[in-house]
C-alpha cells in the first residue's frame, strides 16, 4: 500500500523539527523552529480547516443526490443514467465516510497523546476522500450533461474536467513536492 506522506511529516522526512539541516546536511527549507507538539497542534489546525471546506462541498453534493429520485424527471433516466446516479451517489456518501472518520477517530482516542497518529490517519483519509469527491463530481456532471445534452457531449466534457481536475488536486501538487526534495 502506497503511503501518502501527512502534514505530520513536515520536517520528520527531513530529520528536523523545522529549521536546522536535513539528513544530507543540507539546510531545510522549513525555518520553523517548533516542537513535535507544536507542529502536530498546527497540522491538525491546518487540516481541520481544509475539511471544513471539503466538506461542505461533499454536503451540498451528497443532498443534491438524496433528494434526486424523488423529482418528478428522475423517471425520464434509462439505465446508463440511473447506474451513473447511484455510482455518484456511492461515491458521494464514501466521501462523507472518509472526510468525518478523523472527527470519529479524534472523539476515540481524545486526551490519550495520539496527536501525531491522528494526523498522519486523518491526512490519509483526507487524500482518500478528495479522490472519492472527484469521482463523485465527475460522475454527477457525466450524469447531467448526458441528461441534457447527450451521451458525446457528456463524455467530452466531464473527460475534459477529468483532466482539469487531476492536474490541478494530484498532479501540479506531486510534482512540486518531489520538486521540493
């Protein structure tokens, strides 16, 4: 299994705690000069916001797509739509599962000093639940534009906003972090 590397590692993978030199030698690029408690507070920090954000996103989708079959149009679909529907759907509602489990597992293991644990478990999840929104937002555009608009239509655009999507989440990032080491 691939491990994503979590806002806890900030400094770890260099051999510091912020400032200082790397396992080369060399200096690091992190002035920060902070402890492991400090720097696990502020990840957590960090990355509590950006699910705030997510989140809400996954929301707004995932009530979109409850409410769907109970419309008077959602009987007009054939089963190419109907399957995209409940792909988008599962999508939506793995997405809420992965983007809620850190506050799950914060809850559980509170006040126990497992702080650094909680980030690099949350920071997984988190990478998780942004691939299981994009599936979901792309399956959902698949699914509209092929109701309004048809099946070339549906395929043109969501593949184009396939690759908007992945070069601007996954791509660009990866590049600039391996850049960056």
């Amino acid at each position: 299994m691939a491990r994503f590397a979590s806002p806890a590692d900030d400094g770890a993978e260099r051999g510091t705690q912020g400032g200082g030199q790397d396992k080369r030698g060399e200096a690091s690029q992190d002035p920060r000069q902070e402890s492991v408690a400090q720097r696990a507070d502020r990840n957590i920090a960090e990355l509590v916001q950006e699910l705030r954000v997510v989140g809400l996103g996954v929301q707004v989708l995932f009530g979109f797509l409850l409410s769907l079959p109970f419309t008077m149009r959602f009987t007009k679909l054939d089963g190419f739509q109907r399957d995209l529907y409940l792909t988008s759907l599962v999508l939506a509602a793995v997405a809420t599962m992965l983007l809620i489990g850190p506050v799950a597992y914060h809850r559980l293991v509170f006040r126990r000093g497992m702080k650094e644990q909680l980030v690099r478990f949350a920071n997984t999840l988190a990478i998780l639940g942004l691939a299981a929104v994009a599936g979901a937002v792309l399956v959902a555009v698949a699914l509209v534009t092929d109701f309004v608009a048809g099946a070339v239509a549906a395929g043109l655009i969501t593949a184009v906003l396939a690759c908007m999507l992945v070069v601007l989440w996954f791509a660009v990032p990866l590049t600039q972090r391996r850049d960056r080491h």
